[in-house]
C-alpha cells in the first residue's frame, strides 16, 4: 500500500501517543499544518492553567488531536510541548522573530506588574530571566493577532480579584495600542473550548471577528445567559442541588453573557453549571469573581 508522507507522520504521531513516545510536536506540526498558516505561540501567567486543559479536552469543531496534527502549527504550548528550560524560551524567540507579524498570541492568565514584574518569571534566555510581562511586552507588538484566554487574561479574574495584592492586569490594558490589531478577549473561567479553538481557526482561515465593547467575540458573546436559560419561570430553588431557578440565591446569569453555556453546554455536551443544579456563578463576566455566592461564602 502506498501512503503519502503526510499520512506517514499522521500515523507516526498516532502511534508515538500510544506507545507514550515522546516527540518533538512542533518539528511535527511545522510539517503538517500549513506553512502559509499563522503559527501560535501560547504563553500562561498567572492563571491556574484550566483554560488550557479546557482546550485539551475540546471536541467541537474537532477533538485536539486533529486540532494540533491538522489545523494549527502551535509552535509554542507550556504543557504539551517537550521543550523545558533555555530550549523553551529560545524555541518561543525562535519562532516569534521567524513569524515576525503573522503569528497569532495566545496569552492565558493575568499579568503580574508589580515588584519589576518578578511574580511570574517564565524562563530564561541566555541566562537572564524572562517575565511573562517581558514576554508580552516583547511578543504582544510582533503578534498577527493577540488572544487572551479566559477571564483572568481578558479580564484579570481570579488572579486580579480583592486588594489585587500581587499587582495583577490584563491583556488588553497592558498592550493597549501597541498590538497590531485589536486583542480578542475570550472570557471564561475556563474559557470554553469550542471558543478557544474556533476563534483560532476563524482569525486563520478569515481574519479578525466582529468583537464588541469588551473585545469579546460577538458570535459567542451577544447573549446573557438568563435569556436562553431553560430554567426560566420555574420553581425557585432556595439552595443549589435542587431543580429550579436560583434567581433567589444570586445566580448570575442575567448579567454573564456567553452563548454556549446554554446550548452546546460543556464536556462534549454533558452539562454546565445550571444544568447540573447550581446558580451561574458569572465566570466569563468582566467583574469575576464577585457572585454573591461567592461573597456568601466569605472568598
Ligand atoms: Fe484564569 Fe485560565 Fe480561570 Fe484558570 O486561563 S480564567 S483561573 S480556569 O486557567 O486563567
Ligand atoms: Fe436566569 Fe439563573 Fe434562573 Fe436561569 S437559573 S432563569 S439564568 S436566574
């Protein structure tokens, strides 16, 4: 049987994955997606790193195995890639200046400011440390397009939240006016997997989607949860855990927007936070974390 080179690395990946081989996904990757494509360098500061697991576990439009063999050249990802150390940091230098103004950044979690930014130091290059401020400061102006992931990125959320006693921002504050185009806030907490993916895929395959005020994508953040909400004018639960709606116990849904909750819902499809008997707790809202079930609760 005669395969083709493509279908032979196809299947070498497949097959190192099974054996737990491990191999060098970005050599990989430069060969089997499109090199006219715009690469991704994913970087994390202070986050909790959920939005990458969300995006590990995504299956709509497609599952991350094809995402990574097929459709992206992720050159750059902290938890899949075999890169550690000087390696690491060269490999994401290395790629930002070959792709100088057509990669596409993705950046997960806040970004500390404070004490000479020293609260998250991500690597170091050539012997000098590299704070993930540095590195958005340096890679966020040479980015095709920047893309904050999740609240905390987007908005500052957990890492921002109370006194912000570790002197966290977000994204968009930090590069406003630098980048070369409008950085695109995808909030969540995590971010949801279908938006992370095919946000990617849109800003290759067509460029920059319509975003509004808050730089969200409007194809997945025109509507409040409560509008579509099939717990609507039902009995009003005094608790969670019980079947209702929990208007009376601070659900946030009238207030956090995000189309998908309600309809693909999460987990390839197996539920989200109402469905499974508790209020919105508003993750993906520009003032997360401040549910008064949280407050109730005294974090
Ligand atoms: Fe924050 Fe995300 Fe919440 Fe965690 O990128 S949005 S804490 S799920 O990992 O940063
Ligand atoms: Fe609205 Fe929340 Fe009640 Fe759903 S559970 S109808 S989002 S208040």
């Amino acid at each position: 049987m005669k395969i083709s080179r493509r279908e032979f690395l196809k299947w070498s990946a497949a097959a190192a994955v099974a054996l737990k081989l491990n191999f060098d996904m970005d050599k990989l990757n430069t060969v089997m997606a499109a090199e006219s494509d715009p690469p991704v360098i994913w970087l994390q500061g202070a986050s909790c790193t959920g939005c990458s697991i969300s995006v590990l576990n995504v299956t709509n439009p497609t599952t991350i195995d094809n995402v990574l063999q097929n459709k992206v050249s992720m050159k750059f990802h902290p938890n899949i890639d075999t890169y550690s150390g000087q390696s690491a940091m060269q490999a994401i230098d290395n790629a930002a200046s070959q792709y100088n103004g057509q990669f596409i950044l993705v950046l997960e979690g806040a970004v500390h400011t404070g004490s000479n930014q020293n609260y998250c130091i991500i690597g170091q290059l050539d012997g000098v440390d590299v704070t993930m401020y540095d590195a958005v400061m340096k890679y966020g102006p040479m980015a095709k397009y920047v893309v904050a992931a999740g609240t905390c990125a987007s908005f500052g959320g957990v890492a921002k939240a109370g006194v912000n006693s570790s002197t966290c921002s977000d994204v968009k504050s930090l590069l406003n006016g630098k980048t070369r185009s409008s950085v695109v806030n995808l909030p969540g907490c995590p971010a949801h997997p279908t938006v992370l993916v095919q946000t990617l895929l849109d800003l290759i395959l067509t460029g920059l989607p319509a975003i509004d005020s808050y730089n969200r994508p409007t194809k997945y953040f025109s509507t409040r949860i409560h509008r579509s909400c099939p717990r609507k004018e039902t009995y009003e639960a005094r608790q969670p855990g019980v079947y209702g709606c929990y208007e009376e116990i601070g659900c946030m849904g009238r207030s956090c927007a995000s189309n998908l909750c309600p309809s693909s819902t999460w987990n390839n499809n197996r539920g989200w936070c109402i469905g499974v008997n508790h209020p919105c707790i508003g993750c993906a809202s520009p003032q997360f974390p401040t549910s008064p079930l949280l407050s109730a609760r005294g974090d």
